[in-house]
C-alpha cells in the first residue's frame, strides 16, 4: 500500500458499475471531497476498476483510508491507499506524438497531394 502523503488517494478493486457520485457519497462521510474520478477504458467504454479521489484536506485522505480500506462497496472490497505522484507512474505504451500519423501522411497514404 502506498502511504498517504498527500489528500489525493487511489481507489482500487471497484465495481464496473461504480460512477463518480456512487464515491463522492461514500467519501464524503469521512470528509470534504474535492474531485472524485473513476477510470474508464476508452476502447471498451467501461470502468477500469479504479478511480482517483482528492479530500480536501490530508486528514480527510487519512480518515477516508482507515474508513474505508479493505471495507465492502458493491460487492467488493476496497483497496484505498495514497496516489502515485506523476513522477512514480510507468511510462505509457501508447504511442508517442512524434509517431502518430499527421493529417498530411494521412492524405499522402490516400493520395491526395496538396
């Protein structure tokens, strides 16, 4: 479990049903929630099985993780911990700006010149 050094918190093993309001309600009775965000994968169009919540304040955060880790939401049980600063994340496999097609690739490959 990453430890909560921040009010930004990582939400795991969430129902595929669970939308930002489900969170907000339940978060909100350990204190202020500022943003609550539920990861959705664009190709299926469905949740991830995480989201990311924002307390107000550090306390709140610490509050909601004992309140709520390893405790039952929609059938499953959470995972709450402390999110991953954007210097911590993996590098993304997608690619990269430089190696996506450009509209005038794209209209070369369908061969139309300007």
């Amino acid at each position: 479990m990453v430890p909560i050094e921040s009010s930004r918190l990582y939400i795991g093993n969430l129902s595929y049903k669970t939308v930002d309001s489900d969170l907000m309600g339940l978060f909100s009775k350990a204190g202020r929630v500022k943003t609550a965000e539920v990861i959705y994968d664009r190709n299926m169009n469905r949740s991830k099985g995480f989201a990311f919540i924002e307390m107000e304040t550090l306390e709140d955060a610490r509050k909601a993780a004992r309140s709520f880790h390893n405790k039952d939401f929609m059938g499953r049980k959470l995972i709450v911990s402390g999110a991953k600063s954007e210097g911590e994340r993996k590098p993304s496999r997608s690619r990269s700006r430089n190696e996506e097609e450009s509209p005038m690739d794209e209209q070369e490959s369908h061969g139309q010149n300007a």
